[in-house]
C-alpha cells in the first residue's frame, strides 16, 4: 500500500500540502469537466434546427409534459441506462477538485450545490429541446440522470481516498506516479466501454436467448456469429489495448512481473463476466486469451530485464520514423478495407456529405455505436501524437546538443516537417474513405482525430521529463521551447476557430449577414482564413506585452503605435478575406474617384474598426502588464482624452457623416445621429471588462468576488440589451416588412423572421456566447504570457552574478 493511502486512512481530516492535488492538474479536472458538460449539452441538442416556437407556448408545453414517466421498460432500456450514466462523469469530475475534503457538511454543501446545477442543466436542456424538431422532451431524462448523479456521489464519497491518492500521484513530478494513474485510467474506460449500451438484464430467460444467439462462446476463436476476418481484426484491437494498459503498468515499476500478471488477468476476467448481463455485447473467451497475449507481450517487450539490451536504442530517429509510418499503413488498411470504390456521382454526394453538420453522424446513430465510433476517433490518433512528439523531441535534443552546427537550420527544417507531415496523414487518412463504399468521412472526424493526436502530445510532454534525468539545458533551449509553444497554441487556436465557422455556415440558425462574409472563396478556405485572422487577433496582444515586458514600462506612444499596427491589420486582413458587397453594406460604396476603391473602403473600415482594436489592446495588456511593469505618469488620462476626444468623434465622422450607408445608418437612432451610439461602445467595453475579469471564479469559495462577478455576469445580458434597445431604432419598414433591427441582425434570412420575444432572448445567448469565447481568448494571453515572462525572468537570473540571485 503506498505511504500516502497508509496516510489518509490514519487522518481523515483535510490533506496537508505534501497530498496536495497541484493547481494544474485541478485545471484539468476543470477542463474534463467543461468538456464533458459540453459534450452532454451539445450532443442534447442537435441538430440544431429549431422550431418556430415562441418562449410562452413552450413554457406551458413544457409544465404539460408527463412528470410521473420514469418506467424502465425493454423498448427504453438502452435510452435509460444511457440518461442514466450521461451526467456521471461531470458530478464526478466536478467532485474531483475538492477530493481533500472528507465527508462532512462543507463537502455535503458542495455536492448539493453541484447536483442541483447539473439538474437545472438537465432541465434546461429537456426545455430546449422543445424548439429543436427531431426532440422529444421528457421529464424521465431529467429523472434518471439524477437518479446517476445519486449513484456518482455514492460512488466518490466510496473511492474518495483512493481517487486523492491517484490526484497526488498524477501531480507529483515523478513519471512513474503518473504511468500508474495511467494505467488505472484506462481499466476503467474499458470496463465502462465493455458495460454500454448498458441493456441489462438480470432474467435467466433473456440470458438464455443470449446464449443461444451465439453472443456467449466459451470456445476461443469459435464464434459463428462473427465472421473470420472481423474475429482476427478484433483479436488485434484487443491485444494492443492490453498491450497498452500493461505497458503503463510495466512503466510505473511497482509491480512485479507475477503480480501484474495476476491483477490485469484478473480484471480482464472480471470484464467478462461483467458482459454476461449486457444482452448485445458478446461474451467470449477470446477475450481472455487476446488479454493474455497482450498481458505476455508487454511484459517481454518493456521489463526491466529487456530494458538495456533494446536494439531500438541505437537510432531513435529512425526507429521512431518506421513505427509511426508502420502505424500509419495499418491505419490506412482499417480505414479504406475492403478497397471497394463507388462510382463518381456518389462520390460528389459523399463530398458535399464531408462537411455537414458537426458530429450529426453521431446523432442519428445508436448511442452504443456514437460512443464506440467518438472513442475510436480518438483514441487510435494518442498513440500517433506520442510518436509523433517524441519525435520532434530526439530532434530538439540534437538541435540543444549541437546548436551552432551548420545543421542547426536542417534540424528545424525537419521539425517542421514532421508536424506537417503528422497533419497531411491525418488529412489523407479521412480523404481517403471517400472513395470506398460503406466508409463515412466527415469534417467531425477530421477534428476527433487532431483532438487524439494533441492529447497524445500533452501526455508525452506531460510525463517525459522528470527531475532525476532532466538534460542540462543549452542557451537557446528556452527559445526553442518557447516558439515550439507558440505554434502548438497558434495551430490549436487555428484549428478550434476553423471548428467553430464551419459549424456556423451548418447552422440553419446562422444569420445569412454572417453566411454572406465567407462567400469570397469556397467555404472551407474562406473558413481556414477567417480562423487564421482570429487567431492573429488573439495572439497579438501576448506579442505586445513581451515587448513591454522586455522593455520594462508600458509607454502611452508604444502602446498607440501597436494599436495602429493591429487596427491596420485587421483592415487588411477583413478587406482581404470579406466579400467586397458584404463591406460595402457596412461601410458604404466607395465614392472617391481619384484613389482605387479598396483603399477608401479600407479608410472607412479602419475608423469603424479604430475604437473596438483600441479597448481590446488596452484592456489586455492592463491586465496582463498590472504590478509586473511600470506605467507611464498620467498614462490612463492621456488614453482617456485621446480615446474620447479623437478617435471616437473621428470614427464617428468617417463611419456615420462620410460613409453613412443605410444598411448601417438606419438601424441607429435617429440615422446614428444620437447619443444612442456611445451605448454600442459600452456595450463592447462591458463585454471586454467582464470576459478579461473570468479569474475572479478562481478566488476562494468565502471570497466575496466570485458571488459579485456571477451576479454582474448574469445582469449584464438585460443591460446589454437595454444597452442596445436605447442605440436602435424601434422599427424598420423595409422589404414591405416591420421588424427591429435586431430581429433583422438574428434572424437566419428575411422571410423567417424570429418573434421579438424569441429574438431576445437569442441575444441573451449570443451575448453570453460572445463573452465565453472572449474569457477563452484573454486566458489564452494569460497562459502565453506567463510562460514568456517566466523564460525572460531565467534569463536575467541566468546573467546575475551567483551570489545576487534570488
């Protein structure tokens, strides 16, 4: 038993600091968190096509519904267990971050308040489906998720210490805690994947229709309902996971041969018999036999004893690139079997297919087989990441051994290469399903799959440096790892924004003024430069504050120096990207005859866009350079008198006097000639001070703020439509119809047009949709910041002399 359980079973009160679980790894329990509650919400939710259903009908349609259904039946039996288990893991997760705290009234208090969010979020997803057709709601989702959260707080409060002890394991520096953590992670994957679709069934009949379906096979590789080919294919699948999950074990060294042996065989045993009462899940001894094989071949390849007689050793870079183009031909092969093509015109079908609606696929399919396909996107790609980072890190460590060798620049070249090349085979790998019959390839696979090849990266980097072999670092190591990070962030942040455009041009729901901005190139490329110019936005402000931080002072001309820089370069990039019509609506027809009309539009554009890049820069690099730099005297003044006295009066004159155009003008109060205006400023101010503010949810529980900024968060919907109401016209009549400008900025085209009711509280979503993806975009600047500020601050230790260092 390791010293820390022997620890907490001695004391059951809170864990002192050398249990402790680190704030990283709490920011990944987070994290999986969010991401679970995202994934339940999302996945509740689609297709997204909503129904012409004002808020008061559903609301009494909603209070109508059966509030005594709760009957588990066998036609339902699937669809319960699957409501049952779907808000498990969340409860779980989010019981997690306070693992510390024994069983007593604080930690009763948090459960309770954690059960009653995830069921007002059952609720609300049950009431919103009532505006999406294809839905049905029910108040038995709302029961049976509940009824699972219940047995997801019994089951922490069970494994609370052991669950604690495997945090602290994961959070310790050591790589042999955190193999372990590994390895007991996977086992409960599997074990909860061999249980779905959870149809279970405790009725000595059922059991025996099952035997005699063929589902039950005691003889190993006899099974007449699978065929030959799928039973050798299945068989491969499974000695890799066993491989897999014995190789964390072997790697953790704290199990000896015999004893791993005996626990793994065993739990793959359990499994089995677990499976008996899940009527459609096979039950065969295959399974222990491919168990034992890949028990056998990880205990042969990965002991201690074959450990130093590796032949591998002696050219990693080589041996690496051969397993992972080796893993790349059997993917390809499981991918494109049985090779048979389909004919052109199904191809064109299949195409325009590749970029429906997000995880759509999924939807319509059974929750069993969703699930299995979800976890196989991602989970054949982590060992491809893993490769594929160790890769790039035998060439990192050539490039710190040999830093002024003329290969230097051949070894970042090849770096480069090779995340290239990571991409193009994931790219290839979906393309290539097009062509062969009875294969779906869709753009939500594509994005499962570099979601499997990061994980793998951060798991490689997560555990691959421990402070007992840690290499001396050469001068130009932090460079190195500081711009690897940079463009692992930048090509993440890429790929997530392309994620969210091509799920805005699915929406029906999408106004067709946002469809009109991707309509310069076809969708796809329109889409990856919209995310790339985003993205530009987003890491700017991180390069400004390195630069300030370099120089030590936040100056009043430096900081409106770079304001113009990036305001020029948004207007570059949107004239470059955005349809010329669709900026024309916004800004007016160009009327100067003398100049091309891309620069006066460009003029127009930049004074529109001035102000909005001017609070952005600002208040990022306020809250990114607050008590780390000076300020320059009267600096919040000068940028006060020049924001108000220049550029918002300029601005106006450009936008509104000059180049009024009446798809702008006219949704303002009286042509834009009103105080109503300074309210779209606010509105965007407030946007920004809330988003930039998010870290106060990390105070202390008894700390006054998190209950303020949850308060003045959820005000702030009401007051930014207020905010709005008071800068726009009442009413339009245009087109022979009456509507309000929002209804007309909201709503998916001209003819179905939303109710002014529905169109407000569509604001409410938008604006605190907008908010999340601002918050998302200033901790981004957070996280960037800190490591540059943290690599800046070795080096200036690094160049005081040893006896002035801290």
């Amino acid at each position: 038993m390791d010293k820390e359980f022997a620890h907490l079973r001695r004391d059951d009160g809170p864990l002192g600091n050398e249990l402790s679980v680190s704030t990283d790894v709490k920011w990944r329990i987070a994290l999986v968190f969010l991401s679970f509650l995202a994934f339940v919400i999302y996945g509740s939710l689609v297709p997204l096509q909503f129904n012409d259903l004002s808020f008061s009908n559903a609301l009494q349609l909603f209070l109508l519904l059966d509030k005594g259904d709760i009957a588990l039946t066998s036609t339902n039996r699937a669809d319960w267990f699957t409501n049952f288990l779907l808000m498990m893991p969340p409860l779980y997760a989010a019981m997690l971050l306070k693992s510390e705290k024994p069983f007593g009234t604080r930690s009763l208090a948090y459960a309770i308040v954690i059960t009653l969010f995830l069921v007002l979020v059952s609720i609300g997803i049950e009431f919103s489906q009532l505006f999406i057709k294809q839905r049905i709601s029910s108040f038995r989702d709302v029961y049976t998720q509940a009824l699972g959260m219940s047995l997801a707080l019994a089951l922490f409060y069970a494994t609370r210490r052991r669950a604690h002890v495997l945090l602290v394991k994961l959070s310790s520096k050591s790589q042999l805690d955190k193999w372990e953590v590994y390895g007991v992670s996977l086992l409960g994957i599997l074990l909860i994947y061999n249980m779905m679709p959870f149809d279970l069934t405790l009725s000595f009949t059922e059991l025996f229709k099952k035997w005699a379906s063929g589902k039950v096979s005691l003889i190993p590789f006899y099974n007449k309902a699978i065929s030959p080919l799928n039973l050798i294919l299945n068989s491969i699948v499974d000695i890799a996971i066993w491989t897999a999950i014995s190789f964390c074990f072997v790697k953790s060294h704290k199990y000896s041969a015999s004893k791993l042996f005996s626990i793994l065989l065993s739990a793959a045993l359990f499994m089995e018999i677990a499976q008996l009462p899940v009527l459609s899940r096979y039950s065969d001894t295959t399974d222990l036999v491919t168990a034992l094989l890949g028990i056998l071949l990880a205990l042969k390849l990965f002991s201690q004893h074959g450990r130093n007689q590796n032949v591998f050793t002696t050219n990693r870079v080589l041996t690496i690139s051969i397993i992972i183009v080796l893993y790349y031909v059997i993917l390809l092969f499981f991918y494109t079997y049985p090779f048979d093509l389909i004919t052109k015109k199904e191809l064109a079908v299949k195409w325009d297919n590749f970029f429906t609606f997000p995880f759509l696929a999924y939807w319509q399919d059974s929750p069993f087989n969703a699930i299995t396909q979800l976890l196989r996107k991602i989970l054949l790609f982590i060992p491809f990441g893993v490769l594929i980072q160790s890769l790039v890190r035998e060439v990192e460590d050539k490039q710190i051994n040999a830093p002024s060798s003329p290969s230097a620049l051949q070894t970042k070249m090849l770096k480069l290469l090779t995340i290239s090349t990571a991409i193009l085979m994931i790219f290839s790998l979906e393309l290539m399903q097009l062509p062969i019959v009875g294969k779906v390839a869709s753009g939500s696979d594509l994005a499962l799959n570099i979601v499997g090849l990061i994980i793998g990266k951060m798991v490689f980097r997560f555990h691959s440096s421990s402070p007992d072999d840690e290499p001396i670092a050469q001068p130009n190591t932090k460079q190195i790892t500081s711009k690897t990070d940079w463009w692992i962030g930048y090509i993440i942040c890429i790929v997530l924004c392309f994620a969210l455009c091509i799920t805005a041009l699915s929406l029906e729901a999408t106004p067709y003024n946002v469809k009109e901005l991707f309509d310069q190139y076809p969708s796809v490329i329109s889409a990856l430069l919209v995310s790339t110019f985003i993205t530009s936005l987003i890491f700017y402000p991180v390069y400004f504050t390195k630069k300030c931080f370099a120089r030590t002072k936040l100056e009043f001309k430096y900081l409106i120096k770079h304001i113009v820089i990036l305001a020029l370069l948004a207007t570059m990039g949107s004239v470059l990207i955005f349809p010329n019509e669709a900026l024309h609506d916004i800004v007016g027809y160009p009327k100067w005859s003398l100049l091309p009309q891309w620069l006066e539009t460009s003029y127009r554009l930049l004074w529109l866009i001035a102000p909005f890049i001017f609070l952005y820069l600002l208040e990022s690099s306020k809250r990114l350079l607050q008590g780390i730099v000076d300020w320059e005297f009267n600096l919040n003044l000068k940028l006060g008198c020049l924001f108000f006295f220049l550029v918002l009066p300029f601005s106006f004159t450009v936008v509104v006097i000059q180049a009024g155009t009446d798809n702008l003008t006219e949704l303002l109060e009286n042509n834009g000639y009103s105080v109503g205006v300074v309210c779209i400023v606010l509105y965007v101010y407030l946007l920004l001070s809330l988003s930039s503010n998010y870290d106060r949810l990390r105070l202390s529980p008894l700390s006054p703020y998190p209950a303020v900024y949850l308060a003045l968060l959820f005000v702030s919907a009401p007051l930014s439509y207020w905010f709005m109401q008071f800068a726009l016209v009442d009413y339009i009549l245009k087109y022979e119809t009456l509507f309000t400008p929002l209804q007309f900025l909201l709503s998916p085209n001209r003819e179905n047009l939303y109710s002014v009711e529905k169109t407000k509280y569509i604001f409410y979503g938008v604006h605190y949709s907008i908010a999340a993806l601002l918050a998302g975009c200033f901790a981004i600047h957070t996280h960037y910041f800190k490591i540059e500020k943290a690599l800046q601050y070795e080096g200036i230790c690094e160049e005081l002399p040893a006896n002035r260092r801290f």
